[in-house]
C-alpha cells in the first residue's frame, strides 16, 4: 500500500475525525500565497519566449493581457507528502509538541478524486518539468487560436508596410468576427494554467515531494476558519467517510509527553472504528526548533 502523508495540528485532527473530512484551502491563502501568482508570472515568461515574434504579436497581446486578469479565487488545494515523519514538514505545518502525521491509501484517495472530479497531482519542482508543462499547454491550446491568412515563411517574406497591413486587418477581425474564437481559445489555455498552477513549487522545497487535491469551482459549501489575522476560506472533502478504510497510519509527533499523546489518539481512532495499532510514534527527538 503507498500512503500519503498529511501533517496537521491537534485542532486539524480533531477537525478531520469529528467532520470524517480532509480540507482543501482556497490558493489565495496558502502559506506560501505568492506560489499561485509566480506560476502565471513563470507562463507568461514561457509565452514571450515561444512567441517573440510579429507573426505571433496579437496572440501573444491577448494571452499576457488575459494572464496578468487571472487570480484563481476558485481553486482549493491540500497537500499531502509522500515521506512520513519529516522534519521539515513538522517544523512548517506543526506547532511544537502538537503535530500529527496522517497516512492515507494513494489508490483510495485517488478514487475518491476521479469519482468526485477533483485531481490528485504531484508537484513540480523543476524549472525544466515546469516549463515543458507550461509549453505544452500553451502550444496546444494555440493550434484553437485564428490565424494569420499566411504561413509564416509567407508572412517573413513579406515586406514591412505589408507585414504591418497584414497585422492591421488580423488584429481588427479579432474584433469582429473572429472574437469568439479567440475568446475560447484564450478560455482553454487560461483555465489550463489555473489548474496547473497549484502544482507549482520552488526547487528548494523538494524534499517535501507533495501532492495536491487540486479543486477548481468546487461544489461544496465554501466554509470559514481563523487565520492569524484574517478569515481562511476552505472546503471540506468527506474523504474520509467516503473512504473510511483510505486512513491508514498516525504518528504522533515529536512531543514532551509521547506516550500519553500516542495513548490518547489511541482512544480516538477507536471511538471511529480503527483499530489503534494504525498509531505510531515520531521516531525524531522533540525540540521546541
């Protein structure tokens, strides 16, 4: 069986027994909010590079004005890693002493994922993945955009008054009656980068190797929580009662008082239905960090 890990707080833990749910926070307030913003801002750098061109000018306009309007309000994520009792996990996402790390089964969760439409992706921490990504979505999307009535071999050959008529008449037809082709063409590659940008991280957080239930316009009722200095929306997936046997393994984290922590949780996951063997200890030290 391969697992993915979930670290969260006692509170999150309580949170995900009482409501059988794993919850998936809106993009916009993620710990690291600027990920979202830096993934498009990374697309938009591809786009100048694939279409420094003339020939390419008015896709290349439209795209980067569509670009800089994106704000992915709608998309929620959690993450999860694929290593167990790791500091670094401990250290950003647990407080001191009162951590967890919740195991759950990657076939289930994936099942979950397709029968409720949400996708469970891994990160990209690569420069080199993450642009070929970002290639291949924009370059595909592309093939939908109206093109110029000339090859490009046609158009370099062109002189400069008539490649500049050529863009005029283009660029007015996008107006008109090719509008609503290149308003859907735009559409597919914008909805494309919202998906793709949660999976976007920085190459220094590696070591975490996360996945993410990315879920775009969710369906479920958007909820509330405190934040440390403002409201944090999320949604609450009812993974767990859904797929009660994808919960597979609790540690407890690095803590002053182990044993009785451990005995505690214990008490806990029986009270649901779990057998309590499923709880184990840290294996790391505890320290305050």
């Amino acid at each position: 069986m391969s697992l993915l890990y979930h670290y969260t707080s006692q509170q999150g833990l309580l949170g995900i027994f009482a409501s059988r749910s794993i919850w998936a926070t809106n993009t916009q307030y993620l710990n690291d909010h600027t990920e979202f913003v830096h993934a498009l801002t990374f697309a938009s750098s591809v786009a100048n590079y694939l279409f420094d061109s003339d020939y390419w000018h008015s896709f290349s306009l439209m795209l980067h004005k569509r670009l800089k309007e994106l704000r992915g309000e709608s998309v929620y994520v959690a993450s999860f890693s694929e290593k167990p009792d790791l500091l670094s996990q401990w250290r950003g996402y647990c407080p001191g002493g009162s951590g967890y790390c919740i195991g759950l089964d990657q076939d289930l969760m994936a099942e979950y994922c397709e029968e409720k439409g949400f996708r469970l992706e891994k990160c990209l921490y690569r420069h080199d993945d993450q642009q070929a990504e970002v290639t291949g979505i924009i370059t595909s999307s592309m093939l939908l955009f109206p093109s110029i009535p000339h090859t490009l071999e046609e158009f370099h050959g062109m002189k400069l008054e008539e490649q500049v008529d050529a863009m005029e008449v283009f660029h007015d037809r996008l107006s008109g009656d090719l509008k609503s082709q290149a308003e859907e063409a735009l559409r597919v590659i914008c909805d494309s980068l919202i998906e793709f940008a949660p999976r976007f991280k920085h190459e220094g957080f590696h070591e975490e190797a996360e996945w993410r239930i990315i879920v775009n316009e969710p369906e479920q009722e958007v909820l509330f929580r405190p934040g440390p200095s403002y409201a944090i929306p999320y949604i609450a997936m009812d993974l767990i009662k859904s797929k009660p046997q994808a919960l597979a393994k609790i540690i407890v984290g690095p803590n002053p008082n182990q044993s009785r922590a451990k005995q505690s949780v214990e008490f806990l996951v029986r009270k649901y239905g779990y057998n309590p063997e499923i709880v184990l200890r840290s294996a790391l030290p505890f320290n305050f960090w």
